[in-house]
C-alpha cells in the first residue's frame, strides 16, 4: 500500500539536527508515511546518520545520494520523482516537526479538493520561541514563499511542472510564483508545527551582503518570465507578480545588503531601478502597493513595500538604504 504523505527532506552538512529531524518525522501520530532523503554532497556524518536511519526503517526511508551538489530545490525535485505519496511535505534537515504535523495537515483536506495547505511555523532560538501565523490570500504562495510550513497534492506538483529556481539562494520564490500562476487551490490554516530551527551556518542564515541578493531576485524572475509571458496574464494576476518582485527586491537591498558601503548601495539601488523599469513599465497602476494594501499582506512586508516604493517616486529610497549600507 502506498503512503498517504511523502515527506522530503533536502540534507547538506546537516548532522548536528539530522537525527532530531528524522525523529520527528517518523514520529507522527499518523504512520502512514514515507521519508525521502536527498544527501546533497554533505561533507560531514550527514549520510552515515541517513544510512543508519535506511537499515533501522526499511521500506519507511529512502535515502537517495547526489554525485555533485545541486541545492535545496532540485533536491526537493529529484526526491518528488520518486514519491509515492498522494500528497507531500518538504522539510528542511536542521528542522523539526511537532507530532501531529501531517494528521493536522491531512485533517486540512478532508472533504476539500485544494492544492496546497498553508499553515504557520515556530521559529526555535535554542531556549526561546517565536510563533509566526500563515499568511492569508494568494500571499501565502507569493511573498510567503517558503516551501516548508506546507503540504501539497503530489498530482498537481507533477502535472503543472512546478519547479524551483536553479539559483540556490531563493530558488523557493520560482516555485511559489509557478503555485500561482498555475491556480493552485489552496486553504490557510492556524496551526505552527513547523520548528524553524535558527542556525546560522544555513544557507539564508549565512547570506551576507557579498552574495548580491538582488541579483539573484532579478535572475529569478528571468526564469519566471522566460517560462510565462507577462502579456499573457491578466491584470490582477501582473499585479501580484510585480509586487511578489518588488517584496523580494526591497527585502534584498533593505536585509541582504546591510553593510555592504554607500558606493556598493548606490550601484544596487541603480541595478533595482533599470530592472524594474525595464520589467514592468506600469508599475505606477499596481493597485496593491500602498501603506494600507494589500489587506492580506503582512504588515511588515505592506510597510516595507509601500513605505519604499512612496520614498522611491520621491527620488529618497536612499533614506532606507544608506542607513543600512553603513550597519555593521
């Protein structure tokens, strides 16, 4: 009998966490499972722990080898080939799932014919917690784009050629947007047993200034766009996609580019403004960029677009910028 839910779980130089990981995924209170481990080049004791887990859980955990590195996202991918479940979870390898995670997520999709559930996760500080709430609309396969704190219907991943992006820093952002854009049905639901755990030797947590997130953004949305023609959306679905893209270039220059020097800023700010222009030539007639919209959106994420984007057409966006340029 085939699982009901395939969990995935991309691994590189993971063995501080990997065991508590594996754990929790095999400890569910819904058995009905199966566990596809992608070892992805790890240089450390990472594949040693994931053969262990292969012998002591025959026919539970898969453990499949990569010969060179690929990243996260064609991990995920490479693993998807080969599940078998009606449904998947992706789950990052220094993370961990509370105990009711998939029979929550499957409770979600009783009687409904959506695509994806999207809940919130808990961010673990080592002895201190944060809970974060899913984000609600079309945001939460946009600008929410993280694959984790999520269950998917396997048929549609497959049908609609959902992928993620070949650039390693973001590729989730390729694969949230292809959600989108194919219609992806989807439900919302309170619950944050997803642990994030905080590690600073992970790829987002080492991102540093040197890495040019905004280039990475823009390379990103090359992707998208070589994939789908903008012309061939409609209005409300250009909208989305333009404010997806301006989220993640703020985020970019605004978090990922904090002391990288005023010259060093000032070049980034230029790239922003050739490349948005460039794009998207009507930006001006975005109807969700402001303050107080879209409704949906997160604060944080709302204030930083529409605070920006107002300083912007003013010709000040270097307000919010050149303080971070100089943080140290």
């Amino acid at each position: 009998m085939n699982p009901i839910v395939s969990i995935i779980i991309p691994v590189y130089n993971a063995e501080t966490f990997l065991r508590h990981c594996l754990d929790s995924a095999l400890g569910q209170t819904r058995q009905d499972i199966e566990v596809i481990c992608v070892n992805d080049c790890s240089q450390d004791g990472s594949l040693l722990i994931l053969r262990e887990y292969e012998r002591n859980y025959q026919g539970k955990v898969v453990v499949l080898n990569n010969e060179v590195n690929i990243g996260g996202g064609a991990s995920r991918e490479k693993a998807l080939q080969e599940s078998r479940g009606e449904f998947v979870i992706f789950l990052d390898s220094d993370d961990y799932l509370e105990s009711d995670y998939v029979e929550t997520y499957l409770r979600a999709v009783t009687n409904s014919d959506v695509d994806v559930v999207i809940g919130g996760y808990t961010k673990d500080f080592g002895n201190r917690y944060k809970s974060y709430p899913p984000v609600k609309g079309v945001w939460g396969l946009t600008t929410y784009s993280i694959s984790c704190a999520k269950m998917y219907r396997r048929s549609f991943l497959v049908e609609n050629s959902i992928r993620y992006s070949r650039i390693k820093c973001g590729e989730d952002i390729l694969f949230g947007m292809n959600l989108y854009v194919s219609g992806a049905r989807f439900q919302t639901i309170e619950y944050r047993g997803y642990h994030y755990v905080y590690n600073t030797a992970s790829t987002t947590n080492s991102m540093s200034a040197d890495m040019h997130m905004e280039r990475n953004v823009a390379a990103i949305f090359d992707e998208f766009l070589s994939e789908r023609s903008f012309a061939s959306l409609d209005h409300v679905e250009q909208d989305v996609v333009e404010y997806t893209y301006l989220a993640n270039m703020i985020n970019a220059l605004i978090v990922y580019s904090k002391g990288c020097g005023l010259t060093e800023m000032r070049k980034r700010i230029e790239f922003f403004h050739r490349d948005v222009h460039r794009r998207f030539p009507k930006l001006a007639d975005n109807k969700f960029i402001g303050i107080l919209k879209p409704a949906d959106q997160t604060a944080k994420i709302r204030l930083s677009v529409g605070v920006f984007m107002i300083l912007d057409r003013l010709g000040l966006s270097r307000l919010i910028c050149y303080p971070v340029a100089l943080c140290r």
